[in-house]
C-alpha cells in the first residue's frame, strides 16, 4: 500500500515527537519523503521504477535489516519491509548500513557494511546479497564478507556499486578518511586486479570522510563524498570531477550542508538521473531542526543542477521536496 504524505507525516510525528512536521504542498513529495529514522539512501532506478534502500537509522545493536521504497513518480512511496534481514547473513552481528544496489544480468544485488569492523583481527566489513526482484528477499551471497580488511587505512563500510560505459563494474568504498576503488569481478564474487596490477586504489580527495559516489556525465566522471561528523552540524557533501574513475580527483567545493532554516547535518547522499531529459535529483539525510539525538535522520529528496560549465551548482534544501516526475 503507498504511502500517503498526510497519513506519513502524522506517523512520523507519532513516532518523533522532537520534530513537527506540516503536509507538504499539493503535488509535491515533501521532506522527509517517507516516515521513520532513515539515513544514508541509496538511490536506484530498476524497472521503470525509482527505488530508495536506506539505512534504518538506530543504535549499531539494533541496525539488523533494511527496508526499502519504492516510487513511480518521486512523491507516492511504497515501503518494503525487511528486504535484506540479518538472519540472512550468516557473518553479520550489527550495524547493518549503506546500502548500494544493483542490476546485473537479470539479478538484483544488494551491497551492505556490517559489523563497524575496527582491525582486521574482527569479522565483518563490505557483503553482498542477491535476489530475484528489487523488493527482495535477499540472501547472503558468499557466506563471508565481499572486502573484509583494512587497504590503505580505509575502513571497509560505504560501498558504491559503480557500472562504467564500457561494462566495468567498479566499488568505491571506505570510512576513516580514506577511499578506495576496486574492480568487481562480473558476476560479483570478488575483486580483480586493474589493468596495472593495482587491486586496492586509493583515491581519497582533500577532507574526504565517508559516503562515496560515482556517476558519469558528458564523459566526465563526478566523485561525491561526505565531510565532517554524521552525527553533527558540520556534516556536508562536496564533490571532484576527473576524467577516469581513479580519478585523479580535486576537490571543487560543498554543495550541501546545513540549512539553519530547514535542516542540519545533511549528507551521504546518492543520486537518481531521468535520462529521457536529463534531471538529477540528490537524495540524502538530514536532521530535523531542534534534534540533538545523532540517529535522529530523515530521507530527503531535491533538485540537483549544473551550471553551463558541468559544476554542480549548491542544492537549495526544502521542506517541500519535488514535484511528480515519472520515468516512462
């Protein structure tokens, strides 16, 4: 059953009561786009439909499944409970967090961090789980993490799923300020050595921290990533753009950060694109004004422009999201 936004935002309400919220606009999605604590949204276009798999935002003990919702037109979400259980991975303890999600050969694969492993003397890291259909369910698929180590200091977590033009499939992951990429094997079993033997490159920009992203526009590869702390104000996102995907990759600027009017800590973000007439739509986390409690996060969607030149320009945060944009 979709969720409606007067019937979600007095859910939302019920369930945090640190926040008010008012319906949003006739004809808009509102923001958040959908009730409950949510935080690092993965964004993904699969079947015509659009697809939303964030993090169920809770102390690490409690993060043990995901959730996922789904759109025809950006502002009716259909929720999706419990796509991805922790039941379903044998390995997994805790901290189950984001998401990246895929299509590759008729299947659908599901790219998760669990455990918030701190050496390499724990288990845990990057996994991947598989199923038949967007909605799950899905299943562990190797029976042990995907990248379980530490490789040039990144903390193997917030992995993104990137599939270059030319049928390259890449990962690029990595918390405690350093990030790395890695070439997928194509039916996602492991990890391949590049064209120069490299296996584990490390392409961390300048303030770099966590929640990496790739996409490609007019030949030219965009690497976004978060900055500051997630639980704080000074969250933000700031992006390079390089003509590989290992870049290499300067730094160019922030293009969200807190709003004093709107939101705070806003960041880890991903991106929906509608090629028929090239809109881009940013897809994040924010706390609501007035919240000290660092889990306290909502999924947001707005507007993402570029300017003549191919710069982001900075996405302006609204309480009152998108309009209808259906993908057919």
């Amino acid at each position: 059953m979709g969720i409606r936004k007067a019937l979600g935002f007095a859910l939302f309400g019920a369930l945090a009561s640190t926040a008010a919220f008012a319906a949003p606009p006739p004809g808009h999605s509102g923001n958040p786009v959908f009730p409950g604590w949510y935080a690092d949204p993965e964004a993904a276009i699969l079947d015509d439909t659009y697809w939303i798999y964030p993090t169920t935002s809770l102390a690490y003990a409690k993060q043990t499944g995901f959730d996922a919702f789904s759109s025809p037109d950006l502002v009716h979400w259909t929720k999706h409970a419990n796509v991805l259980a922790i039941g379903d991975i044998p390995w997994a303890k805790k901290a189950l967090w984001a998401p990246s999600v895929v299509k590759n050969n008729d299947k659908y694969y599901f790219f998760f961090a669990a455990n918030d492993i701190q050496s390499d003397k724990e288990l845990g890291g990057i996994g991947v789980a598989v199923a038949d259909k967007p909605d799950g369910p899905f299943k562990d698929l190797l029976g042990k993490p995907l990248i379980g180590a530490f490789h040039n200091g990144a903390q193997p977590i917030d992995q993104f799923a990137f599939h270059d033009e030319d049928g390259t499939w890449y990962m690029i992951y990595g918390g405690w300020k350093h990030a790395n990429i890695v070439k997928l094997k194509p039916d996602f079993t492991g990890v391949e050595p590049m064209a120069d033997g490299t296996v584990y490159k490390e392409i961390t920009p300048e303030k770099y921290v966590e929640g990496p992203l790739m996409f490609k526009r007019n030949g030219k590869y965009y690497f976004m990533w978060s900055e500051g702390g997630w639980t704080g104000p000074d969250y933000s996102v700031a992006y390079a753009i390089g003509d590989s995907p290992m870049g290499p990759f300067k730094r160019i600027g922030t293009i969200l950060k807190t709003d004093p009017k709107i939101g705070t800590g806003a960041g880890h973000n991903s991106v929906f694109h509608v090629a028929k007439d090239d809109s881009w739509y940013i897809v994040y986390h924010r706390h609501p004004l007035g919240d000290t409690n660092g889990n306290d996060r909502e999924t947001c969607i707005d507007k993402m422009e570029f300017d003549k030149d191919g710069k982001i320009l900075p996405v302006k945060m609204t309480f009152e999201g998108v309009t209808p944009k259906t993908l057919r």
